[in-house]
C-alpha cells in the first residue's frame, strides 16, 4: 500500500489478497500513504478482515488519515521507528444546495462513526475515548515510541532510516518513502524495510500436526499450544529424572538384600559344617549376585568334616562305604580325569570319602601318609 488509497489501489489490493490467501499463511501488508477515499479504504478494510488467511501489518512510512483506518485492521500493526502514524476525522466537500450539503454532512458523519468503531474494536476502548484522542477536529501525529507506548502498534521495528522533523507535513513524510520506494523498483534486493520471512506451508502443516492445532490458528492458539508443549515436556522430564532416581534406588536396594541373603546363607553353611570360612570368601566372591546358584550349590553339599575327622572315621568305618550316584558318578573318573577338568574341588565339597577314595588310588596312600617301597636285591648266581 505505497500510494493513494483509490479505487485503482483497492482493485489491486482485493486481487492481491484473494491470490496470496490461497498459499500464504500469513499476507504482509507494508504501508506508505497519505490517506485517499474513504469508500475505497472500508473496501481494503473488509477485504483484509474477511481474508482466509491472517494478515499483519507494517507502517514503512506514513499511515495518514484512511490509512491509519487500514493499518489497525490487521492481526498484529508494527512500525518503524522512522515512522508516524497520523489519525484524523474524515473530510469532504460538495456543491449544492443547503438538503445536498447536510446530506453530505450526514454522510461524513456516518464515516467517522464506522471509522471510530473500527478503532474502538482494535484499541478496546469506547467510541468516546477514540473521538477525544484520535478523531478529535486536529491532526494527530505519532511517532513508533509514542504509539506503542499508547498501545496503538504491536511492536517497532528498524525499517529504513530517514531524517525529518517531528511536525514534518504529511505530504513531505509521505513523499521521502515514496521517492525511496522508487528508486529501488529495478533493484529489489536492496529493498528490504524489513525481513518478514514465511514458514513454508509444507513446514508449518507439520508444526501445526505436531502441535495439535489447525493450520489457521491465530497467535493466541498457537502461543496456549507452545506453552502447553512446553508444560507437558518438562512434566515428561521431571517424571523421567524421578523414574531413574527410583530405578537407581531399587537396584541398589536390591543388591543390598541380595548380600544379605548370600551372607545368611553362607554363614547357616558354616554353622552346619557345609564349608570353611575360606570357602564362604571365596564362594562370597564367585556368587556375589546368584543367589539361586548357590543355593543349589550348598544344597548339593553335604555336611563339611575335616580331613583328619575323615581319617579317624575311615579307620572305624567298615570297608565298602557308599557314595550318592553323583559323587559315585565322579569317584569313579577318578583322580586324573578330575583334576583335569578341574573337579577334584567339587568332589571334595560334595563327599570326603569320595575324596580320599581316588586320593588313595592315585597316590597308594592317604593325604599325609608316605609310600615306602623297598628296594629289590639283586639275586646272585
């Protein structure tokens, strides 16, 4: 909207619109212009407010007079900070008779009614407020500081920097964007009041989906499903911590009782003679986490004697001893097979008798006892 705001510029303008509606998410209307007719401006109006897609506003020069009117029909007005916003009653004239004149009246009239309600829905205040500080029989002339302060734009921004005085004629404000606009029509790179970049449609349907909302969601909705993204995650990652927290505190707890219930076993095995204290340290270490394994492990155990209660008891047991099958199964492997496949150990803990059994076939003796073999003579002729 670099111009008169006329019938020409209206015609454009709803073309334009109904174009860029169909692919755009967001249309942004850049503004410098002095004002024009009012019919034609309230054309412009209904255009942007009935537009499919949403449609922000950037005042790069002057929004003078009906411009104003069609800067504050936008979703979000920002402006530059080199530039003025200038409000004023609506005006007129006519040749006629005295009816023809106050018919003409009436309808300037009616012009600042629905302009000032027009204001009043953008500004939330009441139609009275608008009249008093902004339609008030003078020029009202703002600078992007002031405005914002007033809450008449959303946000200011750098724009293109040009110098001027603050009580400087609409028609001199107006004519120093207009003669830079100008000049950059042939080169359009260099023409740039403001970067207002566009989300790819294809993109922002995926952040839509992911966020739950539609693609035509105003700021509000998508701000409420920001924030509510950003309370579920950091729910999501405070239940997270205290699940690792927990896990962490069950496994320790869980290795506390599994030494316990190792320590108990084993010292019940000590008591009832299963094994030696240096066995439990070492059965200690090697199911430090099993306690299944060795619970079958001393299950499997008989009762522990030590080797010279085995001796004393093998002089007065009667020859023939008897052996469970599994420890009959490994006696008779006998000692070099066992102590090849390293099983001599668990034939000891399973049955000392089995023990001393193919100790004794082995070696000719008893653990301790020493083999004296005498020494053939040599026969004479």
């Amino acid at each position: 909207m670099y111009g008169l705001i006329d019938e020409d510029m209206a015609l454009d303008f709803a073309v334009q619109i109904k174009k860029l509606e169909t692919t755009a998410r967001v249309i942004n209307v850049r503004i410098n212009s002095k004002g024009g007719s009012v019919y034609d401006g309230m054309a412009m109006f209904t255009c942007m407010r009935k537009a499919k897609c949403a449609i922000d506003v950037y005042i790069d020069g002057i929004a003078a007079s009906m411009a104003s009117a069609l800067a504050f029909a936008g979703r979000k007005l920002y402006m530059s900070k080199y530039a003025r916003l200038m409000t004023h009653k609506p005006s007129g004239g006519s040749f006629g008779n005295a009816d023809e004149l106050r018919a003409v009246a009436d309808e300037i009239d009616q012009c600042e009614a629905d302009i000032t309600g027009m204001m009043s829905e953008r500004l939330g205040i009441d139609s009275e407020e608008v009249k008093t500080k902004y339609l008030n029989g003078k020029n009202n002339y703002f600078r992007a500081d002031a405005a914002l302060a007033l809450g008449l734009v959303d946000g200011v921004y750098d724009g293109e920097e040009v110098t001027f005085p603050d009580d400087a004629p609409v028609d001199e404000v107006y004519d120093m964007f207009q003669t830079r606009f100008e000049a950059h029509l042939n080169n359009e790179e260099t023409f740039n009041p403001i970067n207002m970049r566009q989300i790819p449609l294809a993109v922002w349907g995926q952040i839509c989906a992911a966020m739950e909302i539609t693609d035509s969601a105003d700021d509000t909705a998508v701000v409420a499903s920001v924030k509510t993204l950003t309370a579920k995650a950091k729910r999501a990652e405070t239940a997270e911590r205290k699940l690792k927290e927990k896990e962490q505190e069950v496994a320790a707890e869980m290795k506390e009782r599994t030494g316990k219930e190792i320590t108990a076993m084993l010292d019940n095995a000590l008591r009832a003679k299963k094994i030696t204290a240096k066995q439990k340290d070492i059965f200690a270490r090697q199911y430090e986490e099993d306690v299944d394994g060795l619970k079958e492990m001393l299950d499997s155990m008989g009762a522990f004697i030590s080797v010279n209660d085995r001796l004393n008891q093998s002089e007065r047991q009667a020859p023939g001893v008897s052996f469970t099958p599994d420890v009959q199964a490994m006696v008779d492997k006998g000692w070099d097979a066992l102590d090849k496949s390293g099983k001599l150990a668990d034939l000891r803990a399973k049955s000392e008798d089995g023990y001393l059994a193919v100790y004794e076939e082995k070696h000719g003796c008893k653990p301790g006892e020493r083999v004296h073999q005498q020494p053939q003579g040599r026969k004479g002729r």
